[in-house]
C-alpha cells in the first residue's frame, strides 16, 4: 500500500492561502480594497465583515469609497474602520465613508517588509508542523503494519519534497510582496 500525501498536501495549501489572503490585506502604495477583507463590526449581535455588507471600491489610485447596503449600519462600519490596523482615518460624509490612503514613508516600508517576513515564517512554521504530522502518520502505519519500511522511507521522502515545494512557493510570495511594498 502507498501513503496518500493528498490530505497533507492540502493542508499545505490551505496554510498557503491563508498567507495570501492576509497579504493582500497589507497595503503597498496604492488603495486595494482587500485591506477592509479582515475588518468586522457587530450587526445585530453578530461579527460581520465590511465587505459582506458594504459596496467597497477603489475610486482612485488612493482612496478607497465605502458604502454599506444598510445606511444605518454607517457609524458601526466607521468606528470598526478606526479600531482596526488599517491605519487610515475614514472620513464619513452621512452616506458614504472615504479612506485616502497617504504616500508610504521609508520607514512605513521596512516596517511592512519585516511584517511580511513574519507572516511568511509563520506559514513556514505551518508548514514544517504538517510536515512533522504526516511523517508521524507514516511512522505510525508502518508500526502499524500498514507501509513497509521502504513504504514508509518513500512517504517520509515525498513529505519532505511537498515541504520544499510549499517553503519556495512561501519564499516567492513573500519576496513578491516585499518587492511591491518597496516600489515607490
């Protein structure tokens, strides 16, 4: 019998993903409505996102328009908007709410270039748990009976080549973003 890699290999990618959706929360120099994806506010007692319940659009290179569905739901958005690390003040005209996005400073950059870092590392970390995770399930099924010995040497190894696939995908995404945020 072969050791199906299938489920920890989608598992890596779900980490994967993760990396990626809470990247494009981070902003580079321009507006990207991905920086609201994260943002949530109560209504009627339940954490909602910003994005399910409003129209959120980039108007220009640097200003993001906010306009909820329900008018009523203006100020809650507002103030989730301002607790949230956006970093941007919204300025709320009674039915929409605008978000201009300022230049980046060179220490802003460095600052979300050693963020991006962390979160990638913390994908790897992710990653590197996985992979210890289904060497355990390997070593078990082979005491178990199940794989062979060589079975188990062939997993272990098919793992470790999952691994340094998703570590470069990691490295690269990483590297890419890091390059955007830089980019004046």
């Amino acid at each position: 019998m072969k050791f199906d890699c299938k489920p920890w290999e989608e598992k890596m990618q779900k980490s994967l993903d993760s990396l990626e959706d809470f990247l494009q929360t981070i902003r580079a120099s321009l507006a990207n409505a991905g920086v609201l994806s994260r943002v949530t506010f109560e209504y009627y007692g339940v954490q909602t996102k910003i994005t399910d319940m409003a129209e959120v659009r980039v108007t220009d290179p640097r200003t993001l328009m906010v306009k909820p569905y329900d008018k009523n739901t203006l100020k809650a958005i507002e103030k989730a908007i301002l607790t949230s690390d956006v970093g941007v003040t919204p300025q709320n005209d009674g039915t929409i709410i605008r978000l201009n996005f300022p230049q980046l400073t060179e220490e802003r950059r460095k600052e979300l270039t050693k963020q991006v870092t962390k979160y990638g590392e913390e994908a790897k970390v992710a990653i590197r748990n996985i992979r210890r995770d289904a060497n355990d399930a390997a070593k078990k099924d082979q005491k178990d009976s199940v794989l062979t010995e060589d079975e188990e040497k062939t997993a272990e190894k098919d793992i470790q080549n999952l691994t340094d696939k998703f570590i470069k995908k990691i490295d690269d995404i990483v590297t890419a973003k890091n390059r955007e945020v830089m980019a004046i």
